[in-house]
C-alpha cells in the first residue's frame, strides 16, 4: 500500500479497541517466565555448548602472539576461534570496528576470541586462559583534545553535516541580547537488563540464530555479509528483548561469535557478553561537546540561532547529530548547524534511543532557559515567543501537526508552574533548596517502510507475523489492537507473531519508528485480507463492515472464519511513502517540567515530581504510551543527575563497566511521574494516524533538571551529569 | 572461576584449622563479595570453607553491658534488631543505607567487615592493581578517582573500603572477637582490623592465615543522637562519596567516623575532641594530611558540609 495522498477516515477510527489502555498481550508469559529470550532456547536442538568471549586488553595496536595451549587443555573445551582460525570474515554494513579483532585491535575489549566449552562455567574459566600478548599503539581518546582536528562528516539530506540560512554571524553580533555558551554531554550506555545473547545452530550451510535484536532484517544481512553466506541461509528468531535502547540494532559479537563458535564445534553454541563486555564490547551513545548561539530582540524574538556539535567515533563511524532538532525546534531568520567530526580509538559510538536529539535537547534547552533569564522572561513564554508552524530553513514545509505551544502552557497549569520562584536560590523547605525547571520535547517523526503477513482460519482467529520487534514497547498489544480494529475482532481472536526473518520486514525497533509504521504494514496487510474474505464470500467489498466477529454485507452476515472454511486465507503488504514527509515536516513535541530539592549541605540532587505532556499524533495504547514515556523520563533522570562512562584516557577504555559503577536511577530516585497525551491526529504521517512516543519523552528532560537545578541553586552547571561535586564549592553555607 | 574444593567447617576452630591447612582457602558466609571476585577471578581460591553451618547466628548480651554480634547475623537481622535499634542506631542506620535488601538479607557480619575495596581498576584484571596482583603497579592514580580514598593512601594504592556498617563500628569502639587455627582466641579493637594500604595494599587486616571471626562485639551503649549520613549521587543502592557516622551527646561532644575517605573507616580522635566548636574545627583535624586527586579533591569539603549538617540535626 502507497501512503502518498493524507489518510482519510477508515477502519481505524473507529477507536473500539486502538485507543484503548489494554494491558499488554506478552505480559503474563513474561511474568510467568514463559517469555523465551536469546540465551533461554535450550531446547531448540541438540543440547547446545556455551561460548564465552574474550575482549582485547588494550584499546588499540596489535596483537603479537595468542596462546591457547592452557586453555585448549582446560575440563570441557571443545574449541577456540580468534581470528587466526576463524576464516575470511566480512564487515557488516552497520558495523564500524570488526567484530573479532586481531590481529589489529580497534578499541579497547574488542573480541579476540571465543572459548566454547561443555558449560558456561568451564568455558568461562577456560577463557581466563587465554594469554594474549599486545603490543600497543598511542591513542586518541579525549575528545576534547582532538576536538581542534575535528572534521566536517560526509552526509546527505537530513544528514548533511551543515546548515546555514540568512547572516548568522552579522545578526548574531547585531542581537542586543546574546548567549553564547557551551555544553558537554558524556558517553553514556545503554545499560539494558538482558545481555547481547544468541545461539547459533547449523544445518549444513545454513545458519539459524536465536538473539536478541532490534532491526531483524538489517541484521540478518549483515550476519550474511560478515559470514559470506547468502541471506537465504540465514534465520534469525528475536521474538523477545529484554530492553535494546540502540545497543541492538545492530549485529554484535555475541551473534557472531556463536556461529563461528557452533561452526567450530559442530554443535549449538550459546554467548552472552558478560556485562563489563557490553560496556566496552558494543556501542554507546557518544559525548558531544556543543557550542549554542542566541542572538534576541529585547522583545524575545530570537534573530540568530546557531548550534555547533563536536563527537567522536572510530575511522568510518559517524556523528552524534546533536544539532538536528535546532534546525527546526524554534523561528529565527539567522542560523547556522554544523557538526564535526574527531577521530577517537574508544569503543564504537552508536545510536542510543533519540540519537541526535537526546543530546542535543540536554544544550539546547538549557541555552533557553539562560537566554529567558537574560531576557527577563518565563522560559515557557520566551520560547512560545518563537514558536514556527513552518520548517524554519524551509519556510515552505509546514508541519504536519505542531502543538508545542499547547504542551507547555497545559504542562505549566498542570504543573502548578505559576508558583516556581523566577528568582533563582529562593525557595528553601526545611535543608532543601527546591526549584523547578522546564523544558521542550522534540523529536521527529520518521517514516520507513514496513510489510506484514495476516493469516485468517476457519475459527476465525487472525494470525500476524512481521519481522517487527518487541524491546519492551508493547509491538505485540498495539499491533494485535491493530489487526483487532481492522478485522473486527476481540483482541482474543489475535495472535501476533514478531522477530522472525521469515515473516515480511517491517520498520523494525528504532528510532521511535517502530509504533506507526509496523502497525501501519499490519492495517495494509489487513486492508488486503478484508478484500480477500469479502471476495471469497462473495460480498461487494465496497460495502462489507467487520465487527464483532462477523463480515456484513447489506442484509448478510456470516462468522468471519467461515471465509477461511475450506483453506487458510493469508494476505500480505507493506505500508511504502510518498512523498508526505517531504511536502510536510512530520514531528513530536512535548514539554516536561521537573521539581527537585537540592540538599543545602551535600548538594545531593533529588526529584519531587515529573510531568511530561506529548502531542504525538494518535495514542495507540495510552497505557503502553505512558510506560515509555515514563521509562524515557526516568531515563532522562539519568543522562541529567549520574549516567557517564568515565574515560581512561591514558589508556582509552570506559573505566566503570558494571551496573555498580555505572548508575542509573533506581526507584527511590523516581517519587512521581505524571504524564498527559493531547489529543492529537496526524493524517500525514500514516492510516493509523499515530507517530512515535518513545523517545520523544526522552528529549528535553535532562535539561528540565538542569534547569531545575538552577532555579532552586543559582548554581548553572553545562557539563551532564549534574553531580554534587559540581555544585558543591558554589552552594550556600548550610 | 578456578576449580575449588570445598568443605562445610561443623566448629569454629575446626574451621581455622582447615584454612590454615590449605596454603589458599577462604572462608565464604553470605558468598555476595567473594563469589563475584571468584567469577571475575579476582579471588582464586584452592579451597573454600562454609562457615554458615556454625551457630553464629545470635545477638546476645555481653556481661559488660553490651552485644555480642555472631559473625554470621545477618545484616537485615541486625538492623532490626530492637537492642540494636535502640541504644545502637548508628549501626542500624548503616546498614540500611547499604546495598539491598535482598543482599542484606544474605550478608553477614563478619562478611561485611571483611568485604573488598570497589575500585574499578581492581575489577578489571586486565589492569595493573597493587590490591590484586602485588608488584603491578595501580591503574588507578593518574587515572578515574573520582570515587577513592583522600586520606591513608600511599603510592601503591588509593582504593577506598566500602563499608557502611564498619563506619558504624568504629564509632561504636566494637571488638572483633576471632579464633585462630590453634584454637586460640583473641579480641582485636575494630581501629586495629583494617590497615592502611602502605606498600602492601593486597594484606587488608591484620587477621592472621586462617583466623576465623567469630563475633563483634559492641560496648555498653553510649548514649547520644545517633546518625548516619550517607551522601551518594543516586538516593538508594550506591556506595557512599563520604558518609558520616555520629553520635552526638546533649553537651556537644561525641565521636564522628568517616566512610569513602580511606582504606578503613576513617576516625581522629584529636578531631573528636574539637566537636563542641563545630564542623570546621573537627574537619580541620580530620583531614589533616589529606592527598586527594583532581577528581575527588571535593570530598575535603562534602565531609567537612557533611559534617555541619549532622552537627546540627544533632541539635535538633
Ligand atoms: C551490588 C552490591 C551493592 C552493595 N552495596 C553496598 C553498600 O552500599 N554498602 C555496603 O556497606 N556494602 C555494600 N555491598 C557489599 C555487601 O555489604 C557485602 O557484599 C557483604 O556485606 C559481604 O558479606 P557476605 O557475608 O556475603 O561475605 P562473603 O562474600 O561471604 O565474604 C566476604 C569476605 O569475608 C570473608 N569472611 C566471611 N565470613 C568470615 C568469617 N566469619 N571470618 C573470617 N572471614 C570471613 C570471606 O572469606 C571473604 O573474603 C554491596 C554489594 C553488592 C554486590
Ligand atoms: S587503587 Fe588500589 S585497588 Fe585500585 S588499582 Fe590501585 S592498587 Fe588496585
């Protein structure tokens, strides 16, 4: 199905069941235990071995020599591979460093190899063994010495490493109100609970994988193209994930080990990196350096804005686009973006949920919020100032749907926002000092191409399979409400089947894509499958309506299995896009405000309350919806007040590769959560109306904090995380 | 982990003698410290001894007026034990503030005591560690120190020891009651448990090859406003930056203990002495000598503001 012209009215809205808070359909099997995930497929086959990977020691240089002789003759080993033995391996096409090393290292815990063994603890022990001898290189690892040599990255379209329009630096030095600041966000992890795991099974020549991944069919290619297998050959199984947040999208050493692994051994192979693996092993969110620019007319009215972001990544990696929601967040006549490029030797730098705009937002709207003070106005009313309906470099592209505005002024009467004292330090309840701080929430809306299959039997029982991923989000309930709606069934009647490359590919898990676009395959397969039952049974398509269980036609009616009495009926299709998201600028906005106290004595950080409001087209599931913005918020709590991966820079590897070392927020951080949904449509972006959620809750919330902090302080940290030790030489005597 | 042999000791001094039988055995209690160490292989022990089976388990009184704590109490037990909560809760606030509650449902007194430091740099073997494997060198000064120690550190070592529950006991003037694997006893002051890192940062006590804890003993209660202040970047499950562990009496004076500072719960005397003229005079004293980092060098002050703030809730 082409989506090029708006959606109109169909099955969809008819709201019986999209729309509605359902409890989540995978729920009980996960709360039972009945849920399997990667490393939990033990009798898929033969009774399989378990690797367990070794990662280099050094973070770049070579390898000089690897002896295996104690660990081969270690209890149970049944094979090593490292790359001495492993055979020509390819690149995947999302991969920027290998995935085994040797005998050049890229970065620090690459894989060097993996010991397969009987048990998990023989070949754990037996790893232990290996004795590896490097020899290492110097390395660039601080991004804030390489960031003179910085580079201007290749990149197309939405991409593209500059914008300019109008005379930034004249009416930027013209402004009679100026900002001109800079921010630091640190390397973060995406610290999900379940590990990269997989299990790899062969049959001959082709390859079966059970893992735990995000985007099926990127990654099934790129297994094809690492192995030099064709992509027939290849089967990947990812029906539950026990949280990605990025760090799956891709293929990792885990999958790739337990193939060569299972290849070695003649038998199944299971790996899980351990977790100090995922911190130096896989891919994280990399630090940005930001410099932001505002230049206002004593009224508010922003005349030059621009916004200049420095990262990281290996040779071929790419930027952190920290500067994508300042092309289009606020109006301004003047602005320049543009990202640079240094070439560091620390692990692989990746997306991690709201890639670009996460860390962007955490600047950006700090940079408001000291432009509002400068200009002696409410934050929320300095940047209603400078709303735009339109693309501001494009002043022809409207947006689809913009509801900024309405977000912050229904957040501020919700909020209570009317009672924060605009004089910084002037709150003070009992040994807190309490502020509250606000901010925007941006992210846009992508649109990518996304197949389904449906399958009707005679019972009447609708069967969806998509390659289409649930990472914790709620895909099995929102496409099951989906086929539900359009078939005219009780959710009941539904079985969703995801994260197989069998079925028909769909957007997969990213990018906060996943929602609209996998349930809008799932509305083309089901408009297909309608024509197919009203065909069958004979019914003028035109005028046949599915409901409760029945297919009407003016005065008929019938059960809907009997259309699938003689044989299955199956459909398939994918939902494609014109040329909508061009014509139209397609986004999410939301504003969040924060209340927190600031211990007088300790400068200990600690949140009162939370409020997020989202206008982000059709709300799906309202109770999946909140559990991700929710989940994004608490996030965002820890890219604010503690999350950082602590650079060794001497010797270029992330020190604190634990869940002890690298914190993120726990319950007792987390006292109240508020979120609201406007009610919103967006006829642009797809039939089902909706656009993502996910990681719009995410966007602007770490410098609600920050701002936050520095209504209850005075005290204007730019450098994430927020620690006491920042505060503390500014703070007040007790 | 390497392969072990492990026994389950049936009496105390049976349990020395089988530690001090084996040249690298370690007794395990709740197992939460050194299993971790064990998989990381960190620990490597030939031999383990389970020591849960022995009859530690009990809080009872001493004739001196206080308690004896069995080495095998389990943290949660303690803390809510009303004895404990009564005339000791500085070491009930302690040990709340500390890791789970399902790990303390599992770690044990004496485990707690024995626990090792969280340098990052210790847990990486890839590292050199003076701690772990004498001689190496330490990864960590010059490196990422936010989290270690400003006081009694050496060249060889700047780790910190991660207590909450030994803070308290130091202040409380507890006694480490142990057997060894002649089946003599001896007591030795909490103050005379843990040593400095010096050059051998890898010897953490001054217990003796095999020497078995068999229980803490607390002296009669002191009095006082008892508090324990834990400061840390997220509210809950976190090891401190710097705590402060009080007990503060109607005229002023008091002891004061510091956790997150050193390689052993940190207390001056002479600087106790200085309670009754306020913060800044006893972190004065305290800190006298201090060597932080760049990193952690804001420690000097978050005691010294920690400090105040206890001072003054002491007052109420
Ligand atoms: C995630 C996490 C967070 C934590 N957070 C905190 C925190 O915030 N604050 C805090 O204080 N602690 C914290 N801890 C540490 C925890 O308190 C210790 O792991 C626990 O107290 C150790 O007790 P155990 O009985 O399990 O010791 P074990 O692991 O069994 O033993 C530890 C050591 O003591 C020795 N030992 C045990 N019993 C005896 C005995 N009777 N005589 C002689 N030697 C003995 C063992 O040989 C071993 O060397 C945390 C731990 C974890 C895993
Ligand atoms: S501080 Fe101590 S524990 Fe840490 S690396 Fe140095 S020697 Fe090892």
């Amino acid at each position: 199905m082409k989506f090029d012209t708006p959606a109109t009215t169909n099955p969809i809205d008819q709201l019986k069941i999209i729309g509605h808070a359902t409890n989540r359909i995978d729920g009980p099997l996960k709360t039972t235990g009945r849920a399997t995930y990667a490393y939990e497929w033990h009798d898929a086959g033969a009774r399989p071995a378990y690797g367990y990977v070794v990662g280099s020691a050094i973070a770049k240089g070579r390898i000089t020599s690897i002896d295996l002789s104690r660990a081969k003759a270690a209890p149970g080993v049944i094979a090593i591979v490292s790359a001495e033995n492993a055979g020509k391996l390819g690149k995947g096409k999302y991969n920027t460093a290998k995935l085994l090393g040797g005998p050049e290292i890229d970065h620090y815990h690459q894989a060097v190899a993996v010991v397969v063994a009987d048990t998990f603890e023989q070949a754990r022990a037996a790893a232990q063994l290996v004795r590896v001898d490097y020899s290492a290189e110097k390395g660039s690892f601080d991004l804030s010495a390489t960031r003179d040599g910085a580079a201007k990255p290749p990149g197309e379209g939405d991409e593209k490493a500059e914008t300019a329009v109008g005379d930034f630096a004249g009416a930027f030095a013209a402004a009679p109100v100026q900002l001109d600041a800079t921010y630091t966000t640190p390397d973060q992890s995406h610290a999900m609970m379940e590990p990269h795991a997989s299990m790899a099974a062969w049959e001959g020549d082709k390859l079966t994988l059970w893992t735990s991944n995000q985007m099926i069919a990127w990654t099934t290619g790129d297994v094809a193209k690492t192995l030099g297998l064709p992509k027939e050959n290849v089967r990947l199984v990812s029906p539950f994930i026990g949280g990605g947040f990025g760090g799956k999208l891709f293929l990792r050493s885990d999958a790739i080990l337990a193939a060569l692994g299972a290849r070695a051994a003649n038998r199944p192979v299971k790996v899980a990196l351990q977790r100090p693996l995922i911190i130096n092993n896989t891919t994280h969110r990399p630090a940005t350096i930001q410099r932001i620019r505002i230049g206002a007319t004593r009224e508010g009215k922003i005349s030059a804005i621009g916004h200049e972001s420095w990262s990281g990544n290996l040779p071929e990696g790419s930027p952190e686009t920290a500067v994508m929601q300042t092309r289009l967040l606020y109006a301004g006549e003047n602005r320049m973006t543009a990202l640079r490029l240094a070439m560091l030797d620390l692990p692989e730098g990746n997306s991690m949920r709201a890639p670009g705009e996460a860390p962007g937002m955490m600047a950006l709207e700090i940079a408001m919020d000291e432009m509002a003070e400068r200009l002696n106005l409410d934050p929320v009313e300095f940047r209603a100032r400078n709303d735009t309906q339109v693309d501001p470099e494009h002043p022809d592209r409207p947006f689809s749907q913009r509801q900024l505005v309405e977000c912050m002024r229904i957040g501020a009467e919700r909020f209570g926002w009317s009672r924060r004292n605009a004089k910084p330090g002037g709150q003070r309840d009992g040994r807190w000092l309490v502020g509250m701080g606000m901010a925007a929430a941006f992210r846009n809306n992508l649109l990518m191409k996304s197949g389904a299959r449906v399958r009707l039997d005679s019972s009447g029982t609708v069967t969806v399979e998509t390659d289409m991923t649930d990472i914790g989000t709620g895909s099995y309930t929102i496409i099951a409400q989906t086929a539900a709606e359009m078939m005219g069934l009780p959710l009941d009647k539904v079985v969703v089947r995801l994260g197989d490359s069998s079925f028909p590919v769909s957007a997969g898990s990213g990018g906060q894509f996943g929602a609209n676009n996998s349930t809008s395959g799932v509305y083309a397969a089901c408009v297909k499958l309608r024509e197919a039952v009203a065909q069958k049974l004979g019914f003028n398509s035109a005028d046949v309506s599915f409901s409760d269980g029945q297919v009407s036609s003016g005065n008929q009616s019938v059960p809907l299995g009997q259309a699938a009495a003689d044989s299955e009926l199956v459909a398939e299709d994918s939902i494609e896009y014109g040329d909508l998201a061009k014509t139209h600028q397609q986004s999410t906005f939301g504003a969040h405000f924060v209340e927190l106290g600031v211990d007088v004595a300790t400068a200990e950080i600690r949140i009162r309350r939370m409020l997020a409001v989202c206008a982000a087209g059709r709300v799906l599931n309202p109770k999946t919806a909140r559990s991700q913005v929710i989940g994004a918020m608490t996030m965002g709590v820890g890219a604010a007040l503690m999350e950082e991966l602590a650079v060794d820079k001497r010797t270029g590897f992330f020190v604190n590769h634990d869940l002890a070392g690298y914190e993120v927020p726990v319950h007792a951080d987390i006292p109240h959560q508020e979120t609201i949904f406007l009610d919103e449509t967006d006829p642009m972006s797809s039939p089902m109306k909706a656009k993502g959620i996910g990681e719009l809750g995410l966007c602007g919330v770490a410098a609600a904090l920050a701002n936050a902090v520095y209504n209850a302080t005075g005290i204007r940290v730019r450098d994430y995380p927020i620690t006491l030790d920042k505060l503390l030489h500014h703070m007040p005597d007790a | 982990m390497k392969s072990f042999t492990y026994e389950k000791a049936n009496s105390p001094a049976a349990a020395a003698a089988a530690a001090a039988g084996s040249s690298n055995a370690r007794f395990i209690a709740g197992g939460t410290n050194l299993l971790d160490l064990m998989k990381l292989e960190i620990e490597t022990p030939s031999h383990l001894i389970d020591v849960n089976g022995l009859a530690f388990d009990k809080i009872e009184p001493t004739q001196e007026g206080g308690l004896r704590i069995g080495a095998l109490v389990r943290n949660t037990a303690l803390a809510a034990d009303e004895r404990i909560r009564r005339d000791y809760g500085l070491l009930s606030r302690a040990l709340l503030s500390g890791a789970s509650g399902q790990l303390r449902n599992k770690a044990t007194t004496a485990g707690n005591l024995l626990q090792r430091t969280r340098c990052p740099y210790f847990y990486d073997t890839n590292q050199p560690c003076n701690k772990r494997t004498p001689g190496s060198g330490c990864a960590a000064i010059g490196g990422v120190t936010r989290q270690h120690a400003v006081l009694g550190s050496s060249e060889s070592c700047i780790a910190t020891h991660p207590s909450d529950m030994a803070i308290a006991m130091r202040a409380l003037d507890a006694t480490v009651e142990t057997v060894r694997p002649d089946g003599t006893t001896r007591a030795i002051p909490i103050a005379d448990l843990h040593r400095l890192p010096g050059e051998t940062p890898h010897i953490e006590t001054t217990l003796s090859a095999g020497e078995l804890i068999t229980s803490v003993t607390l002296p009669k209660p002191v009095g006082g406003t008892h508090i324990y202040r834990k400061v840390r970047d997220r509210a809950s499950y976190a090891f401190a930056l710097v705590s402060v562990g009080a007990i503060v009496q109607r005229d002023g004076t008091g002891r004061v203990a510091v956790g997150g500072v050193a390689h052993k719960p940190w207390r001056v005397e002479a600087a106790e002495a200085e309670m009754p003229r306020g913060a800044k005079a006893v972190a004065t004293r305290l800190l006298d000598g201090a060597r932080p980092t760049r990193d952690n060098s804001f420690k000097l002050a978050l005691v010294e503001r920690t400090l105040a703030a206890v001072l003054s809730e002491a007052k109420g």
